[in-house]
C-alpha cells in the first residue's frame, strides 16, 4: 500500500505541532502517483509539484494567466496569458497564448485580441498540435437586434462566444484554420419578422438568443469557461456558465459547415449535438429541473478510465435552490446505438441524475462559486480544485481525500509558511501521471516547497507503511492514555521520532538527543485515535503504530 508522507516537523527537543497554513496538507493510501500542475490566477509563474508539495519545475510569464495552463507530451508547457486591456473586462479574460521550453524559455507566442475579440479562459491541445481556444466576439446593438435578440434586455455591449483552432506558427502567430460562431445557431420566438423565428423547444439544436441569466448575462451572454476535445468522436465540448449548460459540437465539420445546419460527420453542421444541465434554456423544463448551476471544468473521461466517455463537471452551485454547494460530478450521455445523441419530444436531453457525486460534509464544507475543476484519474480517484480557496485535493471513489493541498500564492508570490492565506485563487490544477511522455528526458528532481520559510522536513516519496518487507514494534501499553512505551530494533540511538495520524498529517515530532530504549511518549494531549510512527536511525527506520484511549 504505497503512499507518499510529508514529514514537517521542527528541531526541538520536546513535541511540536503542525501548523501547515498552506502547501501540502495530508496524504493518505490511494492517492495517485503524479505531478500537479497549477497557475495561481493573481501570479505570473506557474508550478509542477510533487505528492509532497515540493517543487519539480516553474515556468515564468510576463502576464498572469487567462486561465489555462498545461504540458505538452514534449514536456513544454502551453500557457494562456491575461494581456489586460480595454475592449473585454470581465472574468477568465485572456488574449495571449504562450509555449515554453521545460527551462523556461519562451519558444512561441499567439495573440488573439482586438477591440471586437478576445482569447478568454480555457484552450485544448489537439493531437496533431493545433489548439482550440474559445474567445468573446463583440456584437453590434443593431446587429443583435436583427438576431432576434429584445433590445429591452441589452446593455451597451453585447458579447457572443466563438472557437477557433490554431494552427501555431514558430516563433510567432499561427493560422486560423477552423472557427464556429454561437451566433450562427440562434433561434428566438421574440421577434416574429426575423429568419430565426421559432419554436424554441421545438429546436434543442440552437441557442435561444432571449434566455440569458438575468444578473449577469446581459452583456457577456454565454461565458464560455472550458473547451475539450474527443479524439475518438471528433467532439467538442464547452461549459456555458451564464447558461449553465454543456454542449457538444461537432469537429469533423469545415468552418463552412461549422456555420450552417448542415454536414459533418453528425450530419448537423455545426448545431448542438448534445446539451445538459438547464432545459429550461431550450424550453424543456423549468427551474426546477435545472441540475448545473454555473458549471466549470467539463471534458469527457479518458479512454480506458473507470466511466470512460462519461462526462464530469465541476457543478459550482451558485444560486442553487436552497443552500449554495458545490460538487464534482459525473454523468453519462443519452447515446443510441449508433452513437448519435437521442432526445425524445418533449422531454430534455437525458440523462435527468448524475452516476457520482462528490461534496463535501458540513464540517469541511465545499462551495466555490468561481473557478475550479474536476480531473478523472486512471485509478478511479478524481483530482478537484476548489479555486476559490486555493485548494486542489485527491479523492477516491468512495469519497474519501487522498490527497490536500493549499496554494500559497497570492498576486506577490509565494508567502511564508504559517501565513492566513487569503487571495491565493486557481483557476483548476491537472495531475501528470509519472509515464507521462512529455517527462522523458527530465530530471524530476524535488526542490524545496513553494512557498516561503517552510518547516524543515524529510520527505518519504515511496514509503510504505505497511509493507510486508517492513518490521512493526509494539508500543506499550496499547491502547494507552498518558504514556506511551515505544520500543526500537538498533545499537544506534534514534534521531527523530514523528508521529502521524492515519490521513498522512504529521501529529508532533521530537528530536532525539540522547539514547532511550524505550522512548517514552506522553500522549495525554492526543486525542483518542489510531497513530502511525517512524523512528529514523543512523541506517534504518523503525515504525509502528498504537492507539490512543480516553483518559
């Protein structure tokens, strides 16, 4: 049962506690080998750290990020960048994509803004190295207006949502190669002497330019949030969060195609395949049907993952019925035989439940009604950021937390261990498993912690703490309520002793200055529970665990 621990302790004589205010926060057995990638949303550099919080690689830009950051499988690291600028003030903006070598060079650049358009949130690399980018495009009052759209609901600007793919070109710029505009597929039952006058619930297929979320939506309609792409099935898939829905596209489509109600491989154009989380958007239910609210994160699981195909978004749950909550969840597609996505009139796409849902208890509460995200591991674990806090943490598929980490950076950097941290916002993190091709060829070598001042530690990466190979010596009495007897198998006298509860969070840790056989240890101030021990020797360790009963 491999785990990784995070020994954080202080060079006293006597016991001293935890205080990890930020970085790594407990660990336990499940937890998924691998590397975590984050860009803090207020900073510049983005980070790859270890199972034990610890540095491997950092990437510095001139620019924060806008939102997205990942690894290439050459190891280089795909950023998006927050330009600033006039023209598109609003959350997740961006403008820039930037590529950089793993030691940091910059190696390719692409802008993508103006005053009629802008880069924002969330990129996909694709397979033969082009790039899918979602980005706001500005829509005139008149040009609107002749859509359908009510002017009573207009504000002075008006934002629809493109895709565009990029086809780089190094070391600067790239092609557009392939673009689908939102306002290509509209349908309204507003204005009876336009085109796309209709019956909304009739054409689950296009957007109704009319719904739209009365307190933020009126001039950043859809707020596209994250873009991912099927290889297998030629799919797009985008989070509209004002609308809180997803959507799947067609990709086998020319931009000709993506623009009409026709061709493809599905036969549709560039119209929406497949849409969930709000029927009342196309007129197939009401709010009390709707299941996502302001969704972030959606993409498909992996090929060969536990629930492949399936599709998992983080459900923020802003202004969710009742109390706000959030969740990571999990829902599988109405799909017929032969692929193609079924919906039956009058009903709304299905499926009406998800298949799992992750949310935290009352006493570890989870809302976040910004950001976030949500990765499927191979193991079954799934990876969630709770971007508000800062926190990215691992979960199993009964629910239980592997793995927490804290961000402890902030928009001047990293901060000093024990900090009250406060501004340490991500947008999602991802996990890279240690085959992951784009390591080959790099020394994933641990560095300190990210942030400042850390505690001195030793760090275990491969420890086992139940290893049949292992030898256990048995502390005494056991249980015990105030002192406790632990033995070790050595000549040498112990250096340490650190204590852990069984989540993989170290309890206290004493340095040991002189020889005693047994050590003694009270636990008074413990509270009743099971503990894990290691006594680090001159050449080996000792370990074993005991139990702690009320006095």
């Amino acid at each position: 049962m491999k785990i990784r621990i995070f020994l954080l302790f202080l060079f006293v004589t006597g016991f001293t506690y935890s205080q990890q205010t930020v970085g790594f926060q407990s660990i336990s057995s499940g937890v998924s080998e691998g590397y975590t990638l984050f860009s803090p949303s207020s900073y510049t550099t983005t980070y790859l750290i270890d199972n034990c919080g610890r540095e491997i690689n950092h990437w510095a830009s001139s620019y924060r990020p806008g939102q997205s950051a990942y690894l290439k499988e050459n190891g280089n690291l795909v950023r998006t960048g927050n330009i600033g600028g006039i023209y598109f003030i609003g959350g997740g903006r961006g403008g820039i994509i930037e590529e950089y070598d793993w030691a940091g060079n910059l190696i390719w650049s692409f802008q993508h803004y103006n005053s009629q358009y802008s880069m924002h949130h969330d990129i996909e690399i694709l397979p033969n190295g082009n790039i899918l980018a979602i980005a706001w495009e500005k829509i005139s009052t008149n040009d609107v207006i002749a859509l359908g759209r009510d002017p009573s609901s207009l504000n002075s600007n008006f934002w629809s949502e493109k895709i565009i793919e990029i086809e780089p070109t190094y070391p600067q710029g790239g092609n557009i190669i392939w673009e689908w505009h939102a306002s290509d597929h509209l349908i309204q039952d507003f204005d009876s002497t336009k085109l796309n006058f209709g019956n909304i619930s009739d054409h689950p297929e296009l957007l109704n330019i009319n719904y739209f979320d009365t307190l933020l939506g009126k001039t950043d309609w859809l707020h596209f949030n994250s873009i991912r792409y099927n290889d297998s099935l030629d799919q797009i898939l985008v989070s509209s969060r004002f609308l809180s829905e997803v959507y799947i596209l067609d990709h086998s489509t020319t931009s000709a195609e993506a623009a009409g109600h026709s061709g493809g491989i599905y036969g549709k154009g560039g119209d929406i395949l497949y849409r969930w989380g709000n029927p009342a958007a196309y007129n197939r239910g009401t709010y009390s049907d709707q299941i996502l609210f302001q969704q972030h994160s959606a993409q498909w699981v992996p090929y060969n993952y536990p629930n492949e195909n399936a599709i998992m978004v983080f459900n923020n749950g802003y202004r969710r019925p009742g109390t706000d909550y959030s969740a990571g969840e999990l829902f599988i597609p109405t799909v017929n035989s032969n692929g193609f996505y079924t919906i039956s009139d009058p009903l709304p796409y299905g499926p009406d439940s998800c298949i799992w849902s992750y949310t935290d208890t009352v006493t570890n509460f989870l809302y976040a009604n910004i950001a976030s995200g949500i990765q499927a591991l191979p193991n079954g674990n799934f990876l969630i950021s709770d971007g508000p806090a800062g926190r990215i943490f691992e979960v199993d598929n009964n629910r239980n937390v592997v793995w927490d980490y804290i961000s402890p950076v902030t928009i001047t950097g990293p901060v000093a261990q024990g900090t009250s941290i406060a501004g340490n916002v991500i947008f999602r993190a991802d996990k890279y498993l240690p085959d992951f091709p784009g390591f080959a060829g790099h020394q994933l070598i641990p560095g300190d912690p990210v942030e400042l001042s850390p505690l001195p530690y030793i760090c275990e990466p491969t420890l086992s703490l139940f290893d049949n190979n292992k030898s256990y010596y048995n502390a005494f009495p056991n249980p015990a309520a105030d002192l406790i007897n632990i033995p070790y198998n050595n000549s040498n006298p112990p250096i340490l002793l650190c204590i852990y509860d069984f989540s993989g969070r170290i309890i206290a840790a004493k340095n040991l200055t002189k020889s005693e056989n047994p050590i003694k240890l009270d636990v008074s101030g413990f509270d009743p529970g099971l503990y894990y021990y290691i006594i680090t020797l001159k050449y080996e360790t000792n370990s074993g665990t005991f139990a702690v009963k009320e006095n």
